[in-house]
C-alpha cells in the first residue's frame, strides 16, 4: 500500500484449482458523461494467471471481455467470475469526480488493488480510500496521508469500499482487485511480451503499473510493475520501487546497448549476469536531490537482434532526514533485491 509514506504481506503454500478472470467496464456514474460509444479497449498487453500449489502449476490464460458492471445506490459492485481470483476494472472518472466500488469478501485473505493507467496522455494522481463495511479505515491508516495503492489480510467478513478521487481526469484506467483464495497468500502472473518474444512472472506483492518518474531507461518500457508488499514501506524511508522491462531492435539502441548510459545519474557496469541462459550486463547508477535518493540497476542484452533492458528502480529518503525518535528504519535493501532478482530470474527469451 503506498501513502505519500507508506504500508503490509504474508506467504502460504496452495491447492490444485483452475482459477478465471475476467474485464470488467463499469457504466458512467451520476454526473459522469462518458462519450463513448464502444466499450473501453482492454490494455494490448496478454497476462496469463499462474496459481503455484505445492507440487503442480495450473495456469489459466485472461480472457479480456467487457461486462457492464451495474450502478446500485452509487455504488458499483465488483463481482468475481466462478473461481476467479482478480478482475481488471476498465473505468474512467473525470477531474473532480469520484467513484465508489465494493467487493465482499472474507476475513484472512489476501486482497490487493492497484490502477494501471494508460500510456496515452499525462499520467494523473489517483488516490484511494478503502473502508470495511464497518468504517474501518485500511486506507489511508493515517491522517494527512494518501495512499495509491493497498495490499493486505482482510480484518473481518464483509463488504469493503474502494473510492477513487483522481487529481485531473483520469481516462480508460485499469484498477486490478485480487483477493486470493481463502488460506493462499500469494498468486503469480505471467507477462507475455507484447511482441511474443519474452515472458516473465511475478507475484501479487506487485503490480502493473504506468512508471511515473522520469526516463531513466534507454529501451521504453512495455512493463513497469510496482512494489506493492506494505511491508516494505511501512515506516522506512522506502518511498517507491518498480521493475522495468522494455526490448527494441532500433538499430541505435541495439549498437550501443550494454554500454554505460548515466540515466539519472552516473553509471557503472558492475559485471555480467546469467539469465535462463543469456548473458546480460549489469551496471548501476543512482542520483540524489533534495534529501531523495533514486537508485537503478540495470540488465542488458542483445539477443536476436533485440536489446532488452531490466531496470531496478528505487527511491527512498536519506534516513539522516529523520529524527532518531520518529521510528523511522532504513528499508531491507538485501529483502528488496531478492523480491526483484526473484521477478527477474523467472524472464525467458524466446
């Protein structure tokens, strides 16, 4: 869960079931005029839901079909298919607007809620407030906060509301709600490259999402997932952390591809790396400004004529910014490592 600061996760093993998903397009609110005609186009990019039990993997392709989601009393429902254990809510809200979802759901499992949003146009600040059927608040927790996005254990057998407020109009936003079976912390995802050249896999600790920070890559990412594991945020000096997959074969890119680009900061190659197979080069760089510091590390390769490109990305505080008695630690650098090389030992090019 992220707040301007920040918030919590669990693991478990897991049972043999076949798990769907669906897309779903709520219709315009009271006082929303939506101009479309057609149904919002579900994001170009192909996800593949991958449950890990302890001995067997079953993995279960997403069907993107847009199912109106009906308005009652204000308050749009979400309702999961048979089996199904995330939904990706295609919606848009304008400036100054809100919406209200509700979902029900049991108390111990695992729930999280994100938003992707587009790649056309500005990116815009979409805070969240999430309440249990009985006001309790899980998000924000604390005053004068805001928090983009939620993942935690459920503290009680109800409805739950997800109200949205974006800064600016917010529009064809993907808001993914995944609640995994009762007694499973965790479910995995498969990305499939957009040109079908690369997959990849990565739990629900993360999130796709559009990075919001500058460019700080030579290849454009076709994926950025955020961190979204509480735990790692919750009073540390860790502000944000993606990971970032892109590939090309612009000549340019290509011909200088695993050489030293200083992006935000300087940049040295730190040695080469073994992925599934294919040697990429790692280097490091990093920047600082106004008590912030922004970390990257880098994986590159040319592979088949493509030069692909992983990026590390962190940011977080100086922790000398912070008083002794504000209870304020330093992240777990060597756990956030591990999450992400974790993400990226699962890459695969075809």
């Amino acid at each position: 869960m992220r707040y301007r600061f920040y918030l919590l996760l669990l693991v478990v093993s897991l049972s043999a079931c076949t798990y769907q998903v669906q897309v779903i397009t709520p219709e315009p609110s009271a006082g929303f005029e939506n101009t479309a005609t057609q149904p919002v186009t579900p994001p170009t990019e192909t996800l593949a839901l991958t449950l890990i039990p302890s001995s067997t993997a079953v993995s279960v392709q997403a069907t993107f079909t847009p199912t109106a989601l009906p308005q009652v009393a204000g308050v749009y429902p979400i309702k999961f298919s048979p089996n199904g254990t995330y939904v990706d809510v295609v919606d848009s809200i304008s400036a100054g607007a809100s919406k209200t979802y509700s979902i029900e759901a049991s108390k111990g499992q695992i729930m999280s809620i994100s938003i992707h949003q587009g790649s056309a146009g500005d990116g815009v600040y979409v805070p969240m407030q999430i309440t249990g059927a009985d006001g309790t608040a899980l998000c924000p927790q604390l005053e004068n906060t805001e928090c983009t996005f939620w993942r935690g254990a459920l503290p009680a057998t109800h409805e739950y509301f997800v109200k949205v407020t974006p800064v600016n109009d917010v529009m064809n936003f993907t808001m993914r709600v995944a609640i995994n079976p009762p007694g499973v912390a965790t479910q995995a995802f498969q990305y499939v490259s957009l040109k079908q050249n690369a997959t990849l896999s990565y739990n629900d600790d993360f999130a796709p999402v559009r990075f919001p920070g500058i460019p700080v890559y030579k290849v454009e990412p076709e994926l950025a997932l955020q961190l979204i594991d509480s735990q790692f945020y919750a009073k540390t000096n860790l502000l944000e952390a993606y990971l970032l997959f892109g590939s090309t074969n612009d000549s340019n890119t290509v011909a200088s591809c695993t050489q030293p680009a200083s992006l935000g900061g300087p940049e040295n190659i730190v040695g080469d790396v073994n992925i599934n197979g294919n040697k990429f080069v790692r280097s490091e760089g990093s920047g600082v400004g106004a008590g912030n510091i922004y970390e990257q590390i880098y994986h590159r390769a040319v592979i088949n004529g493509y030069c692909y490109e992983v990026t590390f990305f962190f940011h977080y505080t100086n922790i000398g910014n912070y008083a002794p008695d504000a209870g304020i630690k330093e992240f777990d650098r060597t756990a956030l490592l591990q999450r992400f090389e974790g993400i990226l030992s699962t890459l695969v090019i075809k």
